[in-house]
C-alpha cells in the first residue's frame, strides 16, 4: 500500500491506492484452446485509445486456462473524476503499477468508470486469457476488474459502473461457470491468505479482500457483490436463450 499527497488549495487528500505487489509468474505452458464466449464483448476501450505507454510494458503477456473467477477491485482514487479523465488516470496508474510496484504492465485486466466505460487494462488482447497482477496468489485462470474509485463506507456504487463489471464478467467467464457458484483454487503465493499451495473454495466472483489483507473492493461495492453475480447469471441465461 502506498499513498500519495495532492495538494487541493490549502488542503492536503491523501489517495491510498490499495495496489497488490505480485508479478504474475511466467509459467510454460501451450497456449490454450479458445472457446466461445456465452454473451458477446461488450464495448470496449482498447489500450491504443486511452494511449497506454507500450514502451512501458516490461515483458510479453502471459497466457493462462480459461476464467474460472473474476476478482472484483476498486482503485483508490476519488470518485469526483471526470469521466473525460479517465484515460489520463490510467496512464498514471500503468505508471504507477510498472515504475513503482515493478510489474510488467497495469495489473488489472480491465477497468471500469463510473459512467459505465470500460477500459482495457493489461496488454495481451481482451479475448483472450490474459494473466494479470492483481490478485496475489490466484492471478491463474481469473481476471481483474476494478472499479475506478473508493467503495469505502458513505460511498454509493453508480449504476452504470455495476452494468459495466456484470458486462465484464459475464461475457469473459468460461462456459459452465455459475457466477452465483463457487470455485476451487489453489494459491501461488504464501503472501495471500491462503499459503502455497492451499486450496480454497471462493465464489467464482469474489472481492479481492477474500484472498488478501485489505478492504478493496471497499465496504460498499462488496456489500454489491451478490447482487452483482445475480445480474451476471442473469445476463448470461437470457443470451443463450436467445440463440
């Protein structure tokens, strides 16, 4: 965790931006087979629009198995943004997440505002199993969305941003996966809560506070989480009934 001073006229904010400091490993592996999504891609801002620095990105991406969970985030920053800003707030966090933590990219997978846009995060194409750094111990076979703000008490989550995570994970999970369910995984990481090795049963959408010391995704948003795997398996039964 780190924080950063901005000066507001005479007033000093403090952001805390919870950031997890956990390369992903480079295991060799085939490349995966692709299957079809359960619901179409959503709109998506790639990397080329809100003008990632790919000179930045250290190495090449790395691939994994299909989604089998996705890992709710918020970021840290105040929730007073212009939606306009937010390419320019991802460039800074692409900063911070290389220059400061050390990873190869931004962590997260994708990222979403609250007007309801969602950005492409780490490099490596959206469609396909892109290993991130954002959730120590289980960044395997997951993805990272993160709400760009702070969900902590006193806070509301904007409708449109909700929309934007159910569009996410519901088009990016496997097919077969019940996002009102639960998972099995198997932590990689002894600084998780989960040691090395231990495997834990987690909701296939879970906040990244089950897997780690921390309030992300922030009070608020997690308090949203059920209601969110609902609209998730909701979105994803009316699409295949609609084929």
């Amino acid at each position: 965790m780190w924080s950063r001073r901005i000066v507001l006229g005479s007033g000093v904010v403090v952001l805390a931006l919870l950031v997890m400091r956990d390369a992903p490993s480079r295991p060799v592996r085939p490349e995966p087979v692709v299957v079809g999504p359960v619901v179409p891609q959503p709109s998506i801002v790639s990397r080329k629009a809100w003008r990632a620095n790919e000179g930045m990105v250290r190495e090449r991406a790395t691939y994994t198995g299909a989604v089998s969970a996705v890992f709710v985030h918020h970021t840290g920053h105040l929730n007073g943004y212009d939606c306009a800003d937010a390419p320019r707030m991802l460039r800074e966090m692409q900063r911070d997440h290389v220059e400061s933590d050390g990873w190869d990219d931004i962590g997260y997978n994708f990222v979403v505002d609250r007007c309801g846009t969602i950005y492409e995060g780490r490099a490596g194409g959206v469609g396909r199993p892109v290993q991130g750094a954002h959730t120590k111990g289980f960044n395997g076979d997951t993805i990272g969305i993160a709400a760009l703000g702070t969900f902590g008490p006193g806070t509301t989550v904007p409708p449109a941003l909700e929309a934007g995570i159910v569009k996410v994970a519901a088009w990016k999970l496997r097919p077969g996966a019940d996002p009102r369910s639960t998972v099995r995984l198997v932590s990689t990481n002894d600084e998780s809560t989960y040691k090395k090795g231990e495997a834990a049963e987690l909701h296939v959408i879970s906040g990244h506070r089950d897997t780690f010391r921390t309030d992300c995704p922030g009070e608020v948003l997690y308090e949203r989480l059920p209601v969110i795997r609902e609209a998730v398996a909701r979105l994803r039964k009316e699409s295949q009934t609609a084929r």
